[in-house]
C-alpha cells in the first residue's frame, strides 16, 4: 500500500469539515450586512512607507485609499503655500463591538507634534459603519510667530492601529486620505471670533412637507453623495446594515439643522422592528469629521425622529470644534443591523435648512488664493469589499466555547486518523509496486535568518488621545494648542 492516498483522504476530511465551519452560518451570529448597503471609500490608490524615510509624498486637493498594515503607515505632505494649515482627513470603516483603535498624529521632521487624534474602534451610534477624524499643522490661531507646524517645508502623517497586529481585525481594511492646504488669512483680526458657546442652539422649525417631498437616490460613498436642497423633504428608505450620504454645500456664517423623521410604524413593521438596532443622523465637515450627530432605537409605537445642528462656519471655531472650513458638508444617516439578520424597509423623511447670511465673517485669503474651499481629486477607485479571509470567518463564528470546541474536536479526529494510517502504513510489509514513484526528501540546510528589520525611528507618541464624539464647545481645539516636542 502507498501513503499517499490515506493522506489525500485526510486532507479532503478536513479540508472538507473546516470549510463547513468557515462558510457555515452560526445560529447565534447575525449575517454582515450585504456589500450593496455598507459604505465605500474612494480615491486614488497609495502604499503609505513602513517606516519615516520611506514616506510617501501626498499632495493638496487629492483623495487617496491605502489599507491598513501590522506596522505604522508614513506620509509627508509637502508645504506649497508659506504659513499655511495643512488639513487632514482620514476615514475608516466601523467595527461591531470591540475593535482596533485608529492613532493619526501630523508632525515634523524634527519631531514637534503638530495634532494627534486617535479613532475608537466603535463610535456612540455608529457601530460597523464609518469612522472619521480631522487633524491640521499650522501656525498659531493667535497669529504670533509660525513656530515648527506653520514654517516647516514638509508635514510628516502617520497613521496606525493600536492593537497588537495579531489580534488586529483591521489590518488589509481600507483606509480613506484627504489633503486640503488652506492658505493663511490676512487680517486675522477682523474675523469673527469662535462660537464657543454654541452647543446646538434652539432648534428653528424646519418644516416637514410630506404631500411635497422629493425623491433621491442616496450614495454609499462621500464623493458619488447627491446635493440637497435647503428648505426640502426628502422621501428615503433605508435598509438594516445601510449607509446613506448626502451633501449639503454651506458658506462662511451658515449653519445646518436637519431631521430624520420616522413616521409611526404599523403592525406589520412593529413586529419586524423588535430586534432592530440604532438608526442614527450624523452632520460632518468637509473633511468628514463629525460636527453632530444622533441616535437611537427606532420606535415600534410612535412616530421618532432624529435631529442634529451644527454651529455656524467661522475661521476661528477650529478652537473648539470642526465647524470651520466652509464647503461641501454631508448628512450622513445609518441603520444597525437587526439581531436576526432580518432586511426590512423603514421609510423615513430626511427634511433640512440652512440659516445665517452666506459668506458672513469669511476670510480674505492671499492674492491668487481667493477660492480656498476644500475640493478633491482621485475617488474613481473603489475599496475592494467582497469576501472576507479565514480569519474573518472564524472570528465571525463568535466566541462561544461551543465553537471552539468544534474546531478542537476536528483537529483531535484529524490527528487519531493520522496517527492510525502511519501505523499501518509502517507494520506493512508488502513493498510499494514498481510503478509507484520514489519520494525524494531534498538536504535542507536548516531556517534562513530572518532579513533585517526596516531602518527608521517608531512612530513618536504625542499628547493624550480623545475619542468618541466631536470635541464639545469651551473644549481643546482639535488638534491642540500648537507644536510639542516629542
């Protein structure tokens, strides 16, 4: 007898049990939501360095889509306009429950931290959905002397995760790159100063014209999302697992309120809405950082609704909140997954307006500087999201001592038959036929060594994390109070 076949047998068992495992659906594991309703991100693809001197260069007014790795991830930003303020944007995808944590810090060669900010893994009302932040290098707001972050030539981006690469979830996840260069003002004292105080205001009435709704087709992406129109409903079904997005272009001194109105179920989609978790409105700046955001479990009794306002676009509110870049903004409005993985259509009127006078307490920019609103090139390739590793499935398995035991009874089985096969292959004394090829082992020296590890300083750790929601007003400016030597 030869061994080869009993082998090929073993391996088909388990490859065979494994694959039902993996591709097996759980009773206790609610399905990920289906690729058409999940957010997308976009731009134009990049491999940021794995260490300092292998940074990659990125350039203003340009959207870039890298993927996560198990090391830090290196950018410089070249400086094209003197004392200016380099904005960054970043944007990754939710995790459900507990997940990896998002560090992004802007600095200097020299090693002055510029800004830092790091990303929960879960944000309140966002779970598997889209995390963002928005971190800036520049002079100091008070318009003193530029100091390292608003006179260097070149701006260092690292970003990284913060969980050990081995129980990462989120390495080879896609992570989405804005660049906006914004000029520095003249006249800083004649703007208005920051709408500290401001932490939502009296909500106006808005309106709610049902018989007059419009109709539109959301995006699941921030660069395809569709422009809405201030003082209009909008008619708009959503999807458990779903991601919407609409963009709301605002000007210097105005300011955004807008509602998702749920009208009240009937008995149908009462029952169909036990299980159902958080539906949520979020208002973010160009950048995609949150300006507010809302949520809660939809009602399966009454009518609810979900409301957010944002503070009116000033120059000097980047001391307290994200406010302060007028341009495209975007209403951003999500469904949880339902517990038995269920998809259901929950209607829902999205109306919204504007107030303040456009272009109130705008800056002057320099001389051929006049149109500073932030724009963006390279969202023609899409995050590639279809399928998911071993590792994914076997992580959504869960983490019940019921499937781990499985797994231990497979290998168990795979091992007693192996051992049994070896045994009879080794008492037979019949030789193999003369047909039957000869195995030959090559001499292997032994391990190679592993190679040397890439040159370059770990990335420096700067000022205290914050996460969660946007910084609430009278709170540190998003990226600090300027320059700190690592």
């Amino acid at each position: 007898m030869t061994i080869r076949t009993p082998l090929r047998t073993i391996t088909a068992m388990g490859g065979a049990l494994l694959l039902m495992l993996l591709t097996g659906p759980d009773a206790g594991a609610v399905e990920p939501a289906p690729d058409d309703v999940r957010p997308v991100l976009q731009g134009e693809e990049i491999s940021g360095g794995g260490n300092l001197g292998d940074a990659v260069e990125l350039s203003s007014g340009t959207q870039y889509l890298d993927e996560f790795s198990a090391g830090t991830l290196h950018y410089r930003i070249p400086r094209e306009v003197d004392h200016s303020t380099i904005h960054i944007g970043v944007t990754t995808l939710g995790q459900d429950g507990e997940g990896d944590s998002v560090r992004v810090e802007t600095g200097t060669w020299e090693g002055d931290l510029c800004s830092s900010d790091t990303i929960s893994s879960s944000a309140a009302g966002f779970r598997d959905h889209l995390r963002t932040t928005h971190v800036a290098a520049g002079p100091p707001l008070d318009g003193g002397a530029d100091g390292a972050c608003g006179s260097s030539e070149e701006i260092v981006l690292t970003i990284e995760l913060t969980m050990d690469p081995e129980d990462s979830r989120s390495v080879g996840q896609p992570v989405e790159i804005l660049v906006h260069e914004e000029p520095r003002p003249v006249r800083l004292g004649t703007l208005p100063p920051s709408d500290e105080d401001f932490d939502g205001g009296e909500w106006q009435d808005i309106g709610r014209n049902v018989a007059g709704a419009l109709e539109v087709t959301p995006s699941r992406s921030f660069g395809g999302a569709p422009e809405l129109e201030p003082g209009s409903t909008y008619d708009v079904t959503i999807h458990p697992g779903e991601t919407q997005i609409f963009r709301v272009p605002l000007d210097w001194g105005q300011r955004l309120q807008a509602e998702a109105y749920f009208p009240e179920p009937d008995e149908a989609l009462a029952d169909q809405l036990s299980g159902m978790g958080s539906v949520a409105l979020m208002a973010a700046n160009p950048l995609r950082a949150g300006l507010d955001h809302d949520s809660g479990a939809p009602s399966m009794s009454s009518s609810s609704q979900h409301r957010v306002s944002t503070g009116p676009i000033r120059w000097f509110n980047r001391e307290s909140s994200h406010a302060m870049l007028a341009g495209d903004h975007f209403l951003v409005v999500t469904a949880d997954q339902h517990d038995s993985g269920a998809d259901i259509s929950m209607l829902y009127r999205l109306t919204l307006d504007t107030f303040g006078e456009a272009g109130d307490g705008a800056p002057e920019y320099p001389e051929g500087h006049e149109d500073a609103w932030p724009v963006f090139e390279g969202g023609e390739v899409t995050a590639d999201r279809s399928g998911a590793d071993a590792l994914s499935r076997i992580s959504a398995l869960g983490d019940s001592s019921a499937v781990v035991a499985a797994l231990a009874t497979v290998g168990l089985l795979l091992l007693g038959t192996g051992i049994v096969v070896l045994v009879r292959v080794i008492g037979d004394p019949r030789p193999l036929p003369e047909s039957a090829p000869q195995t030959v082992v090559p001499h292997s020296p032994g391990p190679h060594p592993p190679g040397p590890k890439p040159p370059g300083p770990q990335p420096p750790r700067g000022q205290n994390p914050s996460a969660g929601p946007p910084p609430q007003a009278g709170g540190p400016a998003p990226w600090g109070h300027g320059a700190q030597h690592r």
